[in-house]
C-alpha cells in the first residue's frame, strides 16, 4: 500500500510541476548584438515589397563619335546664346562727300549752313587736310542722320556757299581705292545723276528752314 501512494505523489508531483512550466512565459532566446545589426541591415536592403532594391545603373560610357557629337551640339547651343546676346548690327551711314569748299570756312559755319536745310540732323562733319601740311583741302564728309536729310543735302549739289559753287556727291563708304569700290561709286553716281536730273526739272533747290517741305515735293 505503501508503494502505490508514493507512486501517486510523484505522478500528482510531476503534473503540477508541468502545468506550472506550461504556464510560464517562454524565456527569450539571447541574441548576440553584431548579429542583431546584420539582421537589420538584410531586413533594411529588402523593400516591403519583399524584392531585393535593384543596384544603381553605371554610366554608359560615349564612343568617339558619341563624344564629337554631343560636343557640336554644345557648342552649337553657346554659338547660339552668342548670337542671341550679341551687339547689334551696325548702324546705317548717311555720308556725302561735299568738295570746293571755301579754304577758310569752319567745321561749325558747315554744321550751321547743312543744319539750316535738315533741322540739325547733321551728325558730323569731317574736314579733309593735308598730311603733310595740315591745311584744309577744301573738302569734307558730311554724315547725316536719317535718309530724309541724306536725300535733302543731295539737292544742294551746285549751290553757292560763301560765293563758291559747291559740290555735293554720294559715297559708298569703306576708304581704300579698290576696283569693287570704285564700280559701286560710279554706279551710285550715275542712279544720284538720274534723279538729280528728274528733281531739276521738277524744281530749285531746298531753301534753308524749308527743307522738309521742298524734300516731300520732289518724293
């Protein structure tokens, strides 16, 4: 009888020794922390999409020709902010060229006297001398404003300045004496000829403080 009671204590003794166990929350397993730092940096590279990040693309590297051509269009681009950024194209020159002159007229009596027929749209005058002397040649470039006066100071061909017969002719700019100049000069000279002509059969020359008005008869 002895026997069986102390096998029923240890049978009672073990169950409520495994019920207390199982009651028991489990123990957390000891993790080492270098392998707690890898664990989130493989659970950092992978998206929550559960598909590893895909590694950044290299660059693709150019041929020669690739280069060349993407150099062109560079600078074709800076060619064409240059352009755009540019100075202005230069100004169109009114200049005639006016010959015998009196010798002791001033460069200020010449700006009054072409002022007078232009309503002081003369820009400059420019006085020919000699080099070697530096005396006055008789001869200027008188350079206007607009092509209204241009066409004006034209009319003033053999009018008397100072009782001398002045001569008033166009010119093609540029200096030199080459054959190209000297083709576009007579070519210029005999159109001026022409309508010099037709303005003489239609009527005398400006007079001064009235050049407007005789200008738009003769256009």
């Amino acid at each position: 009888g002895e026997t069986v009671m102390k096998k029923r204590k240890e049978v009672s003794e073990k169950s409520e020794k495994a019920e207390t166990e199982a009651q028991q929350p489990a123990k957390k397993a000891k993790v080492d922390p270098q392998d707690e730092g890898n664990a989130m940096q493989r659970k950092d590279a992978v998206p929550a999409g559960g598909q590893a990040a895909e590694a950044p693309l290299k660059k693709k590297k150019l041929g020669k020709k690739e280069r060349e051509a993407a150099k062109k269009r560079a600078q074709a681009g800076e060619d064409g902010a240059a352009a755009a950024d540019g100075p202005a194209p230069p100004k169109k020159r009114y200049t005639l060229f006016v010959g015998n002159l009196p010798y002791d007229i001033t460069k200020e009596e010449l700006l009054e006297y072409f002022g007078r027929f232009t309503k002081n749209q003369v820009e400059s005058v420019r006085m020919l001398t000699d080099r070697g002397t530096g005396e006055f040649k008789g001869t200027c470039f008188v350079d206007l404003k607009d092509s209204h006066s241009y066409e004006v100071c034209l009319r003033l061909h053999h009018t008397k300045l100072q009782d001398r017969k002045i001569n008033v002719e166009p010119t093609v700019g540029g200096g030199g004496t080459g054959e190209n100049r000297r083709k576009k000069l007579k070519s210029k000279t005999q159109k001026f000829t022409k309508q010099r002509q037709k303005r003489v059969a239609k009527g005398p020359a400006p007079v001064a403080g009235k050049g407007d008005k005789a200008a738009s008869k003769q256009d």
